[in-house]
C-alpha cells in the first residue's frame, strides 16, 4: 500500500516571497537615511558659498545664474530633509499639523516619479486646515495612496490625473482628504479585501499587499475612517476621515 499526501503551498511560498520583499524594503530604508545624510553636507555648502557670492557679485546676469542654483540647492535640500523625515523611525506622536502642507510635501517627494510619468496633480484644497495628528504617519499614508494611484494609471493609456482634495465638516467636526485617480479602477468583488493584510492583485516584485492595510491601521489610530470608492475602468478615491482637533 502507498500513501500519497498533497499539501498546496502556494500560499506559504507566496507569504515567502513577500517576507523577503519587506526584508529588502527595510535595507532600502536604511540605506537611503544614509545618502540622504551624506547627500545634505555637500548641498549645506553649495548654499553657503552661493547665498556669500549673491551678496558679493553686482553683475546682474552672473546674480541670476547663482539665484538659479540657490533655488535648486534649497529645493533639493527640502527633498533630501522630507526623505529623512520620512525614513526616521520615531515613537508616534501628534501634533497640530496643517493637512494641506503635509500632502504638499509628500507629492514633492514623489515628484520626480510623477513627472516621468506625466501625470497630471490637482490640488483642490479648502482653507488651511490644522488636525491633531502624526505627520510622519499621515505622510506615509498619503504616500501609498499616491503610489497606487501612480501604478494604476500605468495600466492604462489615458492622460493621468491625481486630484487631492481637503475640506471640513464643521456640523461633525470632521475633516476630509480625498484621493482620486483615473486609473483601472477596482471590481466591487475585490473592493470589500483592498484593506486586507498582505491581499494584492500586482506580482510579488510590484506590492507587497501591505501599504493599504497599513494605511488602515495608522488613520484608525489617529481616531478617523478611510474608504475606498471605485468604478472599474474609470478610477478610484479613498476618502480619509479625521476627527477635527477644538
């Protein structure tokens, strides 16, 4: 007699696979922190020297050319000071932050990804808005939803369009960020997983399954909501709701 036992382990290999893409994303992290380091000394500078020679020189177009690289010296400092930001593992902890600035700086930071792939960024903002939160946490946050939406807007052919939207509910006190693309859009079947832990349609190297999940948890400790709307084929928006600080 023979026993034949078959186990499917499609799903283990898979959880495999993506444990080590989590492995490799925590090195990437690590090592970014560290150019981004070595990256601001010299950048600490070349602003030094320029602001000493804007003051010095009197030649108008000599000023205009050293205006040019002071400008872009200061811009790429504020991206390199974002990525630190962002990459810095601290204990959460709220504070009054204006919402608008927080998305603003997380789009700079992906700006150069959105400009390669000519996708188009509406901000359609009310007046500032100032919530209790965790701005590393909202900035991560912001981020993967701005990553999906750059993702699945690839997957099609049409011009993409990413429109942030903030406004406040001052009968519930609450207020609202919208992100919506033009993208592929999700099927009403899968929308009710999108906030499953490590539940992803892309291929391993694209996702990990863990960005909305983790989206998820970080609003629901900031003591609001998100929501996924979607129309297949014609786009998606997750609304974020979040308690207004008094």
């Amino acid at each position: 007699a023979a026993v034949y036992i078959m186990r499917d382990i499609t799903e283990t290999r898979r959880l495999k696979d993506q444990v080590y893409h989590l492995d490799k994303l925590s090195s990437l992290g690590t090592l970014t922190s560290g150019v981004a380091h070595e990256i601001n000394n010299p950048l600490t500078g070349i602003i030094g020297y320029t602001e000493m020679l804007l003051m010095k020189n009197e030649d108008i177009t000599t000023k205009k050319y050293l205006q040019n690289v002071y400008d872009s010296a200061i811009r790429c400092k504020r991206i390199v000071e974002n990525m630190l930001t962002f990459s810095r593992q601290n204990p959460a902890q709220k504070s009054l932050e204006n919402i608008n600035d927080i998305i603003d700086n997380t789009i700079e930071l992906h700006e150069y990804w959105l400009k390669s792939t000519n996708i188009e960024i509406i901000r359609n903002y009310e007046k500032t808005l100032y919530v209790s939160v965790d701005r590393q946490q909202i900035q991560q946050v912001i981020l993967n939803l701005l990553i999906n939406a750059e993702q699945s807007i690839s997957e099609t052919n049409r011009h993409g369009k990413i429109e942030f939207k903030t406004s406040s509910d001052t009968k519930s006190k609450i207020t609202l960020i919208e992100v919506s693309d033009n993208g592929t859009g999700i099927s009403q079947e899968i929308l009710p997983k999108i906030f499953d832990p490590f539940f992803t349609t892309k291929p391993v190297n694209k996702g990990t399954g863990l960005g909305l999940s983790i989206a998820h948890g970080i609003i629901a400790e900031q003591g609001g909501t998100i929501e996924a709307r979607s129309v297949l084929g014609e786009g998606t928006s997750f609304i974020i709701r979040l308690p207004q600080t008094s």
